[in-house]
C-alpha cells in the first residue's frame, strides 16, 4: 500500500498505524492542545433516499465513513496512549488494526501521547466489483501540523519536527456482518500530496 516511513514515533504514526511497528509520523496540535472534532471531516450525507442511491454509492459512502471513523477513534486512544482501547476495533480489523496497536503500545512505552487531530480529505480511488463493492480503495492527503506526540510525563514536545500532508492510501472491506472496516493502509513521505 505504498511507502511505510521508518521515521521516528510521532504522531500521523496515528494516521499510519500500518506502519507502527516500523515507526510514526509527525503532527501538531491546536493551540488549546485538545482535540476538536471539525477536523476530521465526516463524509457528507447525501439527500437521496435510500431506494435512489445505488449498491456502488451506498459502499463507497460506507467505506469513507469507516476510514473516517477509524481516526477518530484512533485520535482517541493516542490521548492516552491506550493500545487496548476496545473502541480501535470498531472501524479497523486485520493489518491496520494490529499496527495501529502496535503504534499506540509503543507510544506507551516510550512514555509519549498524542495530542490534535489530523486533518483528512478522503475519497474513493476504486471499487471492486464496480457494480456491488466488497473492497474500496481509499485515498487522502492526511495533515497533520495540528496532531503531535508529547510526553507524557511532562507535557512537552517530544521533538521539533512539524507535521504535513502525506499521501495515505487505504483498502476499506466489507465484512461478513455487512459492515465496512479498513483491512489495510499506508502512509507516504511527506510532502507526498
């Protein structure tokens, strides 16, 4: 799924969990340093009802809102560093659910949070099959100059590099109970979008 950065733990590392074990990435906080929910954009709502709006239009809708939920419930459990959130598992499974655990648990042990949110722009790259989906690629150029790691122990910066936009690509998948949750996703370099 594109690039993983072997960069230091920071924090779009919450916005690429998929690459925890192998690093994060870096973000910024706002300046009351607590997280304020206009910045993860939800997916807008269509009007139509639901017998208008096709299978194809219903998954990617689906699928967008799941990627979304997925950060913010990501946004959540790096407040506090809690790799066990039970609440990380509603939006994510497989890959991208164990490597945002992962991010999380060594944030923990390095003693850093995450404060902020990123800033996300998601849309629908692809749909498989085209005419019912069960799989969705996602794409977005995540920002994060307002979500940064902290210390934990003392409140401070836990380095000096700002966030940005990277390009983050993501596989969104139908489950068996009819859901959607992100199987998968990657963060690139920034300045990648």
């Amino acid at each position: 799924m594109g690039a993983r950065t072997t960069k230091a733990y920071s924090a779009v590392g919450m916005l690429c969990a998929a690459t925890a074990a192998l690093g994060t990435v870096t973000a910024c906080t706002s300046g009351d340093n607590q997280p304020s929910q206009s910045a993860i954009a939800t997916p807008a709502v269509s009007s139509t009802t639901p017998s208008s709006v096709s299978p194809t239009d219903q998954a990617k809708k689906k699928a967008l809102e799941a990627y979304t939920a997925m950060w913010h419930d990501f946004v959540a459990a790096g407040a506090t560093s809690d790799w066990q959130s039970p609440e990380l598992g509603r939006h994510a499974t497989g890959i991208a659910l164990t490597n945002m655990s992962r991010a999380l648990y060594a944030d923990r042990y390095n003693g850093l949070v995450t404060k902020g949110e990123p800033t996300l722009s998601p849309t629908v790259a692809s749909a498989e099959p085209a005419l019912d989906p069960i799989k969705i690629i996602v794409s977005d150029c995540g920002d994060s100059t307002r979500w940064l790691k902290y210390r934990a122990d003392n409140g401070q910066l836990s380095d000096d590099k700002p966030g940005g936009r990277r390009s983050i690509n993501a596989i969104v998948e139908k489950q068996a109970d009819g859901s959607w949750k992100v199987s998968d996703y990657g963060v690139h370099d920034l300045g990648t979008c």
